[in-house]
C-alpha cells in the first residue's frame, strides 16, 4: 500500500534491483545525447529542481540533472534520482514556476515508484502472454497477436495515464510545499497544448490528453484552495 498515492501497487520488484539499468541508462544519455554545458541553463534547473527536492522532502538523496540539446520539449527521471530536460522544454517555459511544474511531475514519477511498477506489470503481462502463445499452439502467433494489443491497450496503457495524472498531483503539492504556484501547472500545460501539431485519441496515448490533464488540475487546485 503506497500512502502517499492512497491505492495499494503490485510490486515484484523495487528500485535497487533497477538501478543498475537505471544507471547504465543515465550514462547512455549522457554518452549518446547533446548535453548542454551552458551553466546558466543547468544552473536554473539545479535550483528549481533542488527547491522542488526539497519540497518532497527528499533533499538527503542525491539528485542528479542534465540539459540535452533538443527542440522537443521533454523531460524524463529515472529512479535512481537522475532527471533530464531539453533545450526545448526551457524554451517553451515562461517563468521558473512552469519549470517547477515539469520538474516536480517527474520527482513524482519517483516518490509513487511508477518505473518499480511499470516493470512489475510488464514482466507479468510478458508472462501471460507467453502462457497464452503456448496453449494456442499452432494459433500461436495470432494469439500472441491479440494478447498484444490487449496488453497495450487494456493493460499497460490506461496505468501509465493514471501514473500521469498522479505525477501531476505529487507535483502541485510539492511546488506548493517549495513555494511555486501550483496554477502554472494548469498554464504549463494550456502552452503545451497549444504548441503540439496533432494529439494522438487519448485511448491510444500512453499520457492522458492535455484536456483531461487541465481539467484534473483544476480541481485538485482548487480542492486545496490554492491559486
């Protein structure tokens, strides 16, 4: 049972047994990708992410943080505390509080230990399928087929738009905590809404859509009486 989400998770593994990968991954991007050495630009992420940290009270742990030389705005953690922006991303961000918003979705990401779970409920969907390709014998690869889909779009899917709606949540409350204000997370995401070419339906997205994350926003916002 996780408190801090208020549901219970299937966990069969947890973030140590990650962290090798987590690490191995963390030092590919760095290898592989354009990181950006400007340091007014990793110094302001350092700074709101180090408040944003700190407002999850978990400042004893240590954070690491990269800038990647790419227009797409994006973001990304891994549950070894290592969390990565683009060039893209601070450009598109109009105040320190957006950026705040961004970086403390993916602190959230880590506190509901979302990467532990996606990897329990992948191993277990990849199990089930197996099974299911075995007792289908020479229908093998059209059950595999079918059992697929199921998994992407009965399964993994509809977790991985709850895991952001609950990162949206776990951000607000730490920007809240660090002294942002959470209402630039509903402004954040009306810019990024904005600023996409096509949407993909939400029922095929692995994130929710921009509307249905604005309107949970609001009225978490306004449940808490903040603006």
């Amino acid at each position: 049972y996780n408190e801090t989400l208020g549901r219970s998770q299937f966990l069969i593994a947890d973030e140590s047994s990650l962290s090798q990968q987590a690490d191995a991954a963390w030092q590919e991007a760095l290898r592989t990708q354009n990181v950006v050495s400007t340091p007014a630009l990793n110094e302001r992420v350092r700074r709101v992410g180090g408040r944003i940290v700190q407002g999850a009270n978990l400042g004893s742990r240590p954070w690491e943080y990269a800038v990647f030389n790419s227009a797409s705005p994006n973001a990304f953690v891994l549950p070894n505390a290592k969390i990565g922006v683009t060039t893209g991303l601070l450009n598109l961000v109009r105040s320190d509080d957006q950026l705040a918003a961004v970086l403390g979705h993916e602190v959230g990401h880590v506190v509901a230990r979302h990467a532990v779970e996606r990897y329990s409920s992948t191993a277990i969907s990849n199990l089930g399928l197996q099974a299911l390709q075995g007792v289908a014998g020479s229908r093998a690869e059209a059950a595999g087929s079918i059992g697929g889909l199921f998994a992407q779009y009965g399964l993994l899917l509809p977790h991985s738009r709850r895991d952001e709606l609950e990162a949206d949540r776990l951000g607000v409350d730490y920007m809240a905590a660090a002294g942002f204000r959470p209402s630039e997370a509903i402004a954040l995401w009306r810019i990024m809404s904005e600023q996409r070419q096509s949407a993909t339906p939400q029922f095929a997205s692995t994130h929710p859509s921009d509307q249905t994350r604005i309107a949970a926003l609001e009225q978490y916002i306004a449940s808490r009486g903040w603006n």
